[in-house]
C-alpha cells in the first residue's frame, strides 16, 4: 500500500500550492492522507487541486485497484454532533449494515446542515471458503475458481427486440446474487464428464465483508445486541450543532416507521452543548445584581436596556463578517456580559451623585456627559485593546480564536457607544427627581447600609495594619512564593479538557496479534469497563484495518451524569488500571474536549499529545523516532509514549525459485495472482443490486491460512498442465517461505 498507493499519490499532491503539511498512514489494504493547507488557501480551491492531483496520478496506481480514491474535506476540530446506534437480535451484521446505509444514513444525510454519516459497521458480502486439498485431487487452483466464479456470473444489458408493434428489453439472468446460486455453480468437469460444482471443493455462505472486524456495544441495563452498527452524524461547517441533534431527532418516529420491527434505535451521545441557556442565565444575574445595588426598577432599567442593544449590535456585526454562532462566539458573549454595562453604570451613578447634591436631573444628565464621555471611551478603548493580541495571533490557533476575540471587541466597542449615546437620553427621561435626604426604596436602605458595614470594617482593618507596616515586606515575600509554586506546580495545557461525559481511546496488543486473539482481548477490556460503575454505555471495535493497526482496538466510552459519578479523570484512571492489568495489553484513553484543537496532520488516537519526525532517509528517521522515544520514557508524567510506525509486525517473505518455476513454465506473475486469490480475501466479484453492492470473497478454508507450512498445501499450474505445490516442500516446490519477525514454528 505504502508503495504502490501512498507514494504516487504523494509526489503528486507535492506539487499542490499552498500544501503545508502532508501525512500518510499505510495499513494491511489501506491508505489514508491528511493534507493540510495554509490559512490563506481557500479550502475550495484546495479540493479541486486535490481532485486534479488524484487524477494524474491515477494512471501511476495498480489497474486492480477496487475503487479509485476518494477525499473528503474535513475539520479535524469537528465532532461527530450525534451517534445513533441501530440494534437488532435477529438480523444478521450484514443485513443490519444495509438498513443502516440505505433506509437511515441516506435519510439522514440530506437534512440541512448535515455533512456526513459514517457508518460503524460491516457490510455483507458471500464468502467462498476453498478446499486447497479437494482442489488438488481434481487438479484444480484457486485460479481456476476465481475464473469460473468471473466467467458464472454477469450483470449487463443484452439489447433489445423490435417487433412490428412492441419493443422487448433483453434481461438475461446472468447474474448470481444468493450463496447458493454460487453453491451450484459448475466450475469444471471431472475426466468422465461429470460436473464438479463449487460446493464440492469451498463452503459457501452468506456473510460480512470483514470477518476481522468485531464489534462490541453495552447499554447498562439492557442485554448486548445480537447486532450493532453505529452512525455518527457531522455537521456542515458553519451549521448550528443543536439544530442539526434536533432534526436528527425528529426524524426518529419516520426512521421507525420504515424499518423492520426487529431494529430498535437507541441515540448513544449528544455531544451538543448548548451555551445559549449559559448565555441567558448570565444576562439575568447581572441585572439582578444591578438591581441589588441600585435599589431602583427605574435604574436598573436604563443598564438593562444597554445590554441587549449592545449585544444586538454586536450580532449585526457578526453578520457582516461572516460569522457564525458556535462555541467560541457565544462564549466571547458570555465573558462580554459583564463588561457590557460597566459603561452604563458609571454614566448612571454619576447622574444619580449630581442629583442628589441639588441637580435636575436633566442638567445631571448633561453634565455627566460632558465629565464621563472622555472617561467611557478610555475604559472601552483600553478594554477592547486587551483582545487585539488575540486577533493578531498568528498560525491556526489565531484563525481558530480569531472570532472570539472579534465578537468580544464588537460587544465592548458597541457597549461603549450605547452608553454615550442612549444612556444618556434615558437617564433624562425615565429617572425621577433626586434630592438630599430622599425617600429611599427598602432595597436601597438595605445595600447602603450593608455597604457602610463593609467599609466601617475595612476601614478598621486598615487602621490596624497602617499601624503595623512592617507586615507590608513578609506579605509581599509570601505572595511572590505563592505565585511561583502555583504557577510551577498547576498543570499547564492549552485548552482543558472539561467534562462532557464522553472519552475514546485505544487497546494495544503486541504487533501482530490475530484477529482471534485481538477479539479475546476485546472480551476480556468488555468485562473490565461493564464492572466500571461509573460507565452507562461504551462501544468497542477491533480488527478494523481502515481505521486503526490491527493490533489496536477502538473504544467509545460515554458516562453518566456527573452527579452520578466521580470526575471523569478520576473514572479513565480506573478504567485504564484495570485494562492494564490485562497482560499482553496496554490502554490509552482520553476525555472527549468541549473545545478541541487539533492539526489534523498527527495522530493523537494514542495520548493527548502528538510529536511528528521527518526526514529524508526513513532509516534514519525510524532511528531517530526510537532514540526520542527511549528518551521520553526516562520523563516523570508519561503515562505512556507510543508510536504509530509499526515496524515489528510479523511477515513471511516468499522467496521465489525463478530459474525452477521458468522450468517448469510458471510465471511469477501467476504466483502472485495464486497468492493473491488464496489468501488477500479480495473480491472476486461485485453483486450490483438497486440499493447496494457486495462482495464475492474467494480465499482459502480458514484452517488452511493460519501456519507457514500451509502454503505446501498450494498449487500452481504449469504450461503443461500439471500442477506443482507452492510452499515450502523440497523437491517440487518453486517457492521458499522465511521468517522476519516471527516464530516459524507450527
């Protein structure tokens, strides 16, 4: 893959303008890149040079390539804002797959706001399982399978009759769609002319395109499901999260009604958080705290006012700029509500003081105007100028924080402007005469004279310590002793994590590890998170080469409400101690941030942090990568250091006698194509059906895949007809198998 995929495609993404980083990830049958641009590139014009760049390198890629490839723009900071589980006791994995693909990710994706639905899932496939020993006694190979099942099976149109009066369109029953139409199929005829049909040589049967896979889903309360696919629900950017949760939800009652009874759905984790209500709740508290210390519904009034004005205006500007309401712009409105009626305050007590020293309130008013305004406008320029570093940060975390250090100078610059311009109109119009000595409200009475307790306390206080000043220097000592260990000792981190009730991880076996015993593993870290108490839903997947190395595992971990369990730190902490002392297994599981911050470009599947070498001799880079990490391991607060290049897995090399295979009259290129019908479960055919399309999978009997010497048990046709074993058996063998990295022995 890394070279006959990952390497075209790479020279040819090089040449892309505008590329800043570029990485790929190689695994058994597949290859992913993530390519990174620089801000100033327009992702737009990004995708169409991608596009450009898969298509002259298509030319450069294996003819025998399943499909072509595919790329997506994604945000790496993007979450999945919905994961639906679909269940079913009585459908198969594969059957459970096509109402997922079909009946639900397809109804869900053309909702608005909606980019994609990735389906957590297997897809069914007919899986041929051959016999190579019943195949030898009738001198057959696994080529001689493949071409038979490719020369009994065909899907395409025939023409058409034109009678005198009618048309008729030509459908032949070509094409084979059921295992036991294959289960019929002649593929050759014995020496007395009798037929030898695929049942006799494989065991066919109706199953999934990735038997590697295994999947795992728990709901605390409920029995596991026979089967589970998972889809998870991403938003397009700039689409409002909840609105996208809400629609999702409401299409449940219509996602009911067409499928079959036997499918339930359950929603597994919202990851919406709604900052809107925070947003709410912080308006009401400060205009009752407003109202506390004014002790007027008059003069709380004219603050109140300021408050959605300005925040008004600040929405305008939004507008204007292209800005949407996400997480970071409600919360630059939140910490804004505070600062947004100081301005008002100010303006609002300084017409209140000249009032009650004989002022009307109308000459109150305008002179405040003229005292206060120079005295607004330096509060609210020096205020907002505390963002202006934010806005001029550079590199992807100052696009990321650009909007919210934006929105939060817009709400001060218009808070500013509202208090010199409406406040001081509504001071003269709704506040009532003030002289000395008027009739307080009971509110009034009670903050002032709780106020005069404060500062008859402070000043006390004051007295004393004025009398004792020497105490001024060890106060001083202890507050610079106390700022450098807080600031050496408290845990430094870009963003913190927070507790939204969801974390993901990873199991690592030890490379190499097979499907069967990556699925014992997954038994045994099944058990250890069900006794968790603290856990109300997790999800685990192994074997999925797509997705992660097949010595890893993928776990989804949703929690339940924080009243209800310790913090989430506290719960991963558990959870990973006890996978821990599974032995052959190590477990990195981190807490799903609020806010993330992600490049994209490094893997961070593994640790909450990520460290990428490069160089051009990959020798020297792998060396390298081993020094650093030996390095990191000797430092105190690794849990664990990782690294995803995987260089010890197990291989069998082949070795190829080529001077006895030209003897007797193979080619390499047939070895290579027996190998491969034998043993890489590639498809041998595509079933093409109005909802979908499957895999027919030839390979050997599972039993006859699993040691070295099982390729004795492999034969190749010569040019002159007779067949001569593959493997490793002296004498009339073309090929030798030999270790790297493994055990060899049976």
């Amino acid at each position: 893959m890394a070279n006959n995929i990952a390497t075209p495609l790479e020279k040819q993404f090089l040449q892309i303008p505008g590329l800043d980083i570029i990485t790929s990830q190689s695994t058994q049958g597949n290859t992913s890149l993530t390519l990174q641009f620089v801000l100033s590139k327009s992702i737009t014009d990004a995708a169409t040079d991608v596009q450009a760049a898969i298509q002259r390198a298509t030319g450069k890629l294996p003819v025998d390539l399943p499909s072509p490839p595919t790329f997506s723009k994604t945000n790496p900071n993007d979450q999945a804002v919905y994961l639906l589980g679909l269940m079913s006791d009585t459908l198969t994995d594969g059957d459970l797959y096509k109402y997922a693909s079909t009946a639900v990710a397809q109804r869900i994706s053309i909702l608005p706001g909606v980019s994609q639905v990735n389906i957590y899932g297997v897809q069914g496939a007919i899986r041929i399982k051959a016999d190579p020993a019943a195949l030898a006694a009738r001198g057959l190979t696994m080529d001689d399978v493949a071409n038979a099942i490719k020369a009994g099976t065909v899907y395409s149109g025939a023409g058409q009759f034109d009678g005198a009066h009618r048309s008729f369109v030509l459908q032949p029953n070509g094409q084979i769609d059921q295992a036991e139409g294959y289960r019929n199929l002649i593929i050759a005829r014995n020496k007395d002319r009798s037929p030898v049909y695929l049942r006799d040589i494989a065991e066919v049967k109706q199953s999934v395109q990735d038997e590697r896979t295994s999947r795992f889903f728990w709901v605390r309360g409920f029995n596991p499901p026979g089967s589970i696919v998972v889809l998870a629900v991403s938003r397009q950017a700039g689409a409002n999260a909840v609105e996208v949760a809400n629609s999702v939800k409401a299409l449940f009652p219509e996602l009911r009604a067409s499928l079959p009874g036997s499918i339930t759905f359950t929603p597994i984790v919202n990851s919406v958080h709604d900052v809107r209500m925070t947003l709410l709740i912080a308006f009401v508290l400060v205009v009752m705290v407003i109202y506390v210390f004014l002790g007027r519904a008059t003069d709380t009034l004219i603050p109140a006012v300021a408050l959605p004005l300005s925040l008004l205006l600040t929405f305008a500007v939004m507008s204007m700029l292209g800005f949407s309401i996400n997480n970071l712009t409600l919360m630059a409105l939140t910490l804004a509500i505070g600062f947004l009626v100081d301005d008002a305050i100010v303006f609002l007590e300084n017409v209140i003081r000249r009032a009650e020293h004989g002022e009307s309130i109308l000459k109150a008013s305008y002179n405040t105007a003229g005292e206060i305004s120079f005295t607004i406008l330096s509060m609210t320029l020096s205020l907002a100028a505390v963002f202006i570093p934010l806005v001029l940060l550079p590199g992807l975390l100052g696009r990321i924080f650009q909007e919210f250090s934006i929105t939060i100078i817009v709400a001060i610059l218009a808070s500013g402007l509202v208090s010199l311009t409406l406040t001081p109109l509504m001071c003269a119009r709704i506040l009532g005469e003030r002289r000395a000595g008027h009739k307080r409200t009971r509110m009034e009475k009670w903050t002032g004279n709780f106020i005069k307790r404060v500062i008859d306390a402070y000043g006390r206080a004051l007295d004393k310590f004025l009398d004792r000043a020497w105490l001024t220097i060890p106060i001083l000592l202890v507050c610079i002793l106390g700022l450098w260990f807080f600031f050496t000792h408290l845990p430094f981190t870009l963003l913190p994590p927070g507790d939204s009730g969801f974390a993901r991880g990873v199991f690592i076996a030890q490379e190499g590890s097979s499907p069967e015993q990556m699925r014992a593993f997954q038994k045994l870290v099944n058990q250890k998170i069900e006794a968790d108490p603290s856990v109300a839903q997790f999800f685990t997947v192994a074997g999925s080469l797509s997705r992660s190395s097949s010595s890893q595992a993928i776990i989804f971990c949703i929690f339940k409400p924080r009243d209800q369990r310790d913090p989430i730190e506290q719960c991963l902490l558990r959870i990973q101690k006890s996978i821990n002392e599974i032995p052959g297994l190590t477990a990195v599981i981190t807490p799903s941030p609020v806010l993330q911050i992600n490049v994209g470009a490094t893997n961070q599947t593994q640790g909450q942090y990520a460290y990428t070498i490069s160089g051009i001799v990959p020798q020297d880079v792998y060396g390298a990568a081993n020094q650093m990490m030996t390095s990191l391991r000797g430092f105190k607060g690794f849990a664990s250091v990782r690294s995803d290049y995987y260089n010890s897995t197990p291989n069998l090399k082949i070795d190829i006698d080529r001077e006895r295979a030209a003897t007797y009259g193979v080619s390499t290129s047939a070895i290579q194509s027996l190998l491969k019908n034998a043993y890489s479960q590639n498809y041998v055919y595509l079933i093409k059906q109005p909802d979908d399309q499957y895999q027919v999978i030839l390979e050997v009997k599972d039993n006859e895949r699993a040691q070295p010497r099982d390729l004795d048990n492999l034969y190749v046709r010569s040019n002159t007809g007779s067949t001569i074993s593959q493997g490793g058996a002296p004498g009339n063998s073309i090929a030798t198998a030999t270790g790297s990295n493994a055990d060899l022995a049976p």
